[in-house]
C-alpha cells in the first residue's frame, strides 16, 4: 500500500511538471518574457500566500492546543521531575515563540516584497549590527538552556548520600531484573561479568561477604521521600531505563555502570 501512495505522488508530480512545462513553451511561443509579470495575478498569488499563512497559524495552534493533553507526561512523582519539566517548558515556549516569529515575518516579507514594475531592490552587501543582533541574543539564550540543562544532569548523576537507598538494576534482553542489598549489611556485593552463567545471572563474586544477601526481584519498589540511587547497567545491548512518572531516563551500557539519582515522592 504505501508504495502504491508512492508511485501515486510521483505521477501526480510527473503531470504536474509536465504541465508547467507546457504553459513555459506555450509563453515562449507568445514571445512572453519571464519579467513580463501579470500585476493582478501576482498581488493576487501573494494575497493567497497571507491567506495560507493565517489559515495554517491557526490550525497549528488549534490542533497542539486542542491535543495538548495526549502528548504530556503526568505531574511529576519526583523532586528533580519538577526541575527537568520547568528546563522543557521552558525550552518549548522559547521555540514556540522564534517559530512564530519567524513564520510570520517570512510570509510578511514575501507578501510586502512581491514583485513590483516600479520598484526596485535596494542591495546592501552586509548589516553588522542586525548580524550581532541574531547572533548574541541567541547564544546568550542557548548558553543559558544548555548551563541549566548541565547543572540538573550534574545533580542527578553525582554521587549519592550515605542513607540512599542502592538498587541495581540490570538489563538483559528481553527483560529488566533488580538486585536490591540485604537488610544487615545494606550494602551490594561486587560483580564481575566473567562471573555470569546460568546460576549465577548477576556475575556475583561470591568472595565478597556483601554478595551473600543480596536478593532478586522482578519489580522496583522505591520507599518515598528518601534519596533512591539506580545502580544501571547491561549484560548484553545498549537498553534504556524509562521511569516517566519519576522522570528517570538513562541508557544502560554493556561493559558501563552508568545511574541516577532521585527523590521519589
């Protein structure tokens, strides 16, 4: 079916071409020159372009409006989910408003600037100042997204508390398995993937006492209000943890521990 829509496209284009191509030939044979511009089908044609400016702006919005909820996330379950949705937010409505913008001033520009008989263009090689302009504004707005962005990665991948609750979780395909530490030592055992085998799925080295409590489970259960610290990584390809309400994503790596910190609430 879609190669069908397809070759349907091409051909529609192939006519289309085709027929512009005979109305070329047709102007040529009229000894119509390409400068010899009708000026009401062209204030007509640039009418239209304002037209479809407004009438697609509209739609836009009244389709990202009126669906907004089916493509958001929940409130967030998490203390760092509060930031990270602001940095989004915050990024979405910076573009929203440059796409506005923009959009409206090309249109504007093609509509005002449309050809004329009695007017000229007026050439000018270059304008420092409107070159800074749209150069260090969005830099200055850039810089300040990507250090927002850098201080909450840097919060949510440093080093985790004393108290934190340590949750291992490791990938495999095609299912997750979470190694959580024995109630005395609190503490997980060491791992080596050599170790890995049929009985032994985790690669625990069994010299270390630490191993010796440690416990599989099938399910995460985090405690609220407590500082949780995932352990992540993977005994075959590349996986991705994906926690949305907590607002927790990160890869898990064959042959890298990567994890993340949160505050589950």
């Amino acid at each position: 079916m879609p190669l069908v829509i397809g070759l349907g496209a091409v051909l529609i284009l192939a006519i289309l071409y085709m027929l512009f191509r005979v109305g070329r030939l047709v102007d040529v044979a009229k000894g119509k020159r390409e400068e010899d511009v009708e000026e009401g089908t062209n204030n007509l044609q640039a009418y239209l372009l304002l037209l479809f400016m407004v009438v697609s702006m509209v739609a836009f919005y009244w389709y990202s409006f009126s669906h907004f909820d089916e493509y958001t996330l929940p409130e967030s379950a998490s203390a760092h989910g509060r930031v990270t949705d602001g940095l989004f937010w915050t990024t979405m409505w910076i573009t929203l408003f440059s796409f506005s913008i923009i959009f409206v001033v090309m249109f504007w520009f093609t509509f005002k600037y449309r050809y004329q008989k009695q007017r000229k263009a007026v050439f000018f090689a270059d304008n420092h100042k409107l070159e800074i302009v749209w150069t260090v504004i969005p830099a200055i707005v850039l810089a300040l997204l990507i250090f927002s962005g850098l201080r909450a990665w840097s919060d949510i991948t440093s080093p985790a508390g004393e108290n934190a609750e340590v949750v291992e979780v490791v990938a495999q395909q095609f299912a997750w398995t979470a190694r959580y530490p024995g109630v005395k030592d609190k503490e997980l055992g060491q791992v080596n993937y050599k170790m890995i085998d049929a009985s032994n799925e985790f690669g625990l080295n069994l010299a270390d006492a630490n191993t010796h409590d440690d416990f599989k489970s099938l399910e995460l259960h985090l405690p609220p209000d407590k500082e949780i610290l995932l352990k992540i990584r993977a005994k075959d390809v590349l996986h991705s943890v994906f926690l949305p309400h907590f607002r927790v994503k990160m890869d898990a790596v064959p042959g890298l521990q990567t994890h993340f910190k949160f505050v589950a609430e």
